[in-house]
C-alpha cells in the first residue's frame, strides 16, 4: 500500500503511526523543516526524509488570540537537530512545560497546515489539573 506524502509538512498517519515529513540537505547534510532551500548553505537540493516526530519542548506559551480558549504554542526540538513551532496537546495549555517529550497525533490539522504534537505521558500532568 502506498500513499504521497507532502514534501513539506506532516506526514498522514499510516496504518496508524503519524510523522513528521523533514528535508535533509544533500549538500551539507543539514535538517531542516518546511524549508525550500537548505538554511545553511542555501541549497535547494533537498531530500524529503520521514522523521518519527518525538521530540522535546524547548520553548512554551499560552496564546490567547483568535480564538475565546486559551491553546499552547510551543517550540519543539527534534533530534535531527532542527526546531519548528507547533501546538501541543493532552493537558491544559498552561501545564505544557519545557522539557516535555512529545509526539505528533495520527490526525492533526491540514486543512490548516498546523502541525500538532501530544504529551508522550499525559497521565503525568493529571494530578495537576
């Protein structure tokens, strides 16, 4: 079974596993996400490459616009060495941390281009909400 995947962007869940779709520079080797040319030395031969999407919060906000509930921003680190902005699920906005692992979900957002990503223990923060 095969199914196209977007060079730039989340990957669609197969057989239920999600992913994120990254570019890896065939020049330098660089990783890179949702980029046209590499950000290093601006080569626009890029491999897509599928990436398990497990990841580590560095950076946490909780935005309040454009819409009447409060929602995560957060900024995500993945180990092929590049960070991207996403929104993170499976606790209240508030009680997404630095330093939570996280995950991408199977469904996220394509109509709107969203990438988001879940708490990979969500029974961790219960106790708080």
């Amino acid at each position: 079974m095969s199914h196209s995947v977007s060079a730039i962007g989340a990957a669609p869940a197969a057989q239920g596993e999600a992913g994120l779709i990254h570019q890896l520079c065939r020049w330098c080797g660089t990783a890179s996400f949702r980029r046209l040319l590499c950000p290093v030395c601006a080569s626009s031969d890029l491999d897509s490459v599928r990436s398990d999407g497990l990841g580590v919060v560095v950076r946490t906000s909780v935005v309040h616009r454009y819409t009447e509930a409060a929602r995560n921003e957060s900024l995500v680190r993945l180990p092929e060495g590049f960070v991207f902005r996403c929104r993170v699920v499976g606790a209240a906005p508030h009680l997404v941390h630095v330093g939570a692992r996280v995950r991408p979900v199977a469904e996220g957002a394509p109509e709107t281009g969203e990438i988001v990503l879940e708490l990979c223990d969500p029974g961790a923060y219960a106790e708080w909400r």
